[in-house]
C-alpha cells in the first residue's frame, strides 16, 4: 500500500448531494478510510446549479455537524472542506466575485472541477480561463471517466496543460469501478506519471472494500500519497 495521507476527493458531509445520507455512513466512511492508513480527507460536495445549489453557508454547518460527531465517536481524522464544482457558466460567475472553496497552499488554492461525462464541454476553456484569472490552481476531477478524452487523451492532456490544470483519477477506476475505458486510460495514466493526485470518490462505505481498497495495491509505486493539500 502506498504511504496515505490526503484523500482530495470524498462526498461525506452528509445529506448534500449525492454522497452519505447520514452521519452514521460519514463516519462508517472515515473509519475505514483510517483503517487504510489516511489520516485526513478534503471533502469535496457538489456545487451545480439547478442540481446541487450548495454554497459555503449552506454546506459549513452540515460540516460542523460531522465534526461534532468525529469528536464525539473520539474519532482522530482531519476534514477539510473545498467543493468540486461543475463547470459551467455559474462557476464563472463564482469565480469572478467570490472565494471558491479550495484546498492547497494559501499562494496557490487549488479548485477541483468536473465536465459532464459524456460530451465535450462548450465551456471548458471558459470555466479554467475563469479559475487561473482568478488566481486558482484547477484540478480535474477523475479525468478518466469522460469519454471525449478517452478517445484522444493526448490531444486534451495537452490543451489542459495550457491552463495548468492537475489532473485527479480515481482510485477504483483502477480496478474497474467506472468500466473498461476509465479503466484502461486510468492505468495508462498512472503509468505515464500523469496524475498530480488519486482520490477515492467516496460515496458510500461500501466502495472501500470493494474498490479503493484493491485499487490502491495498484498504487505501490507512487510513494506517499496527496501529502500536502492543506
């Protein structure tokens, strides 16, 4: 197992969106993720108008409830909040007018983005322009997963590589978790060294038996994992 410190990408504040529905799967959820060796995760609820309207004040006191009840389980497990946001034209607006919720060093906050997955997006350079204007480090989530680079990853590697952008893959998606193609572009990356960060997706607890926990003893090579996020 590599050396776990981070995991970037979880939607464990319960009831926000389409990750735990409870307090008792959160925690259920970072009791296992602590028995893989992560000592902290970097919750990333949806933010997607019209779909998942969460903002900063909507989301901080569901946050404060998960950490009164790690406290109360006497559970030791550093939680940090960001947000993955989708990108599309209410991220711009966001960007230009308001913190984003993010992760990484203060003189470089990262931001985790998604596309939809199955068509190329109109606004994909429009939602990093936005980001790197306002002073971001974007980071995509689970690059593998979208069709459109999985048919020419070379060719969108390269124009997200224009606006700096570090790329995020999935854990499971080692192991089959998302199907053959995010499979097989995932293990490709990881075996060029592409992906600046691995995380888990996590939803509900029971992927981490099924998924995170096989996916990572694909990752025994990589070192220490996401050490320095916060």
């Amino acid at each position: 197992m590599p050396d776990l410190v981070w995991d970037l990408h979880a939607h464990l504040i319960p009831g926000v969106d389409d990750g735990v529905t409870s307090i008792d799967d959160a925690l259920e959820s970072i009791r296992g993720l602590q028995a893989l060796g992560y000592r902290g995760s970097v919750l990333t609820p949806h933010i997607y108008k019209g779909v998942y309207p969460n903002t900063r004040a909507t989301l901080e006191p569901a946050l404060t409830a998960l950490r009164v009840a790690l406290a109360e389980a006497g559970v030791d497990y550093a939680i940090h909040m960001a947000a993955e946001y989708f990108a599309d034209e209410h991220l711009i607006e966001l960007a230009s007018r308001e913190p984003l919720l993010s992760f990484g060093p203060p003189a470089s906050p990262h931001v985790l983005l998604e596309y939809p997955y199955s068509v190329e997006p109109l606004l994909w350079a429009d939602a990093l322009s936005a980001l790197v204007r306002a002073g971001y480090t974007p980071v995509l989530a689970h690059i593998e997963r979208y069709r459109f680079v999985c048919d020419d990853p070379k060719l969108w590697l390269q124009r997200f590589a224009q606006f700096g952008v570090k790329i995020q893959c999935n854990i499971g998606s080692l192991v089959g978790q998302y199907g053959r193609p995010a499979h097989d572009l995932a293990r490709q990356l990881r075996d060029d060294g592409v992906p600046a960060f691995w995380g888990t997706d996590l939803h509900r607890p029971s992927q981490i038996e099924k998924f995170i926990k096989p996916g990572l003893t694909h990752l025994t090579d990589i070192g220490v994992l996401n050490a320095q996020l916060t």
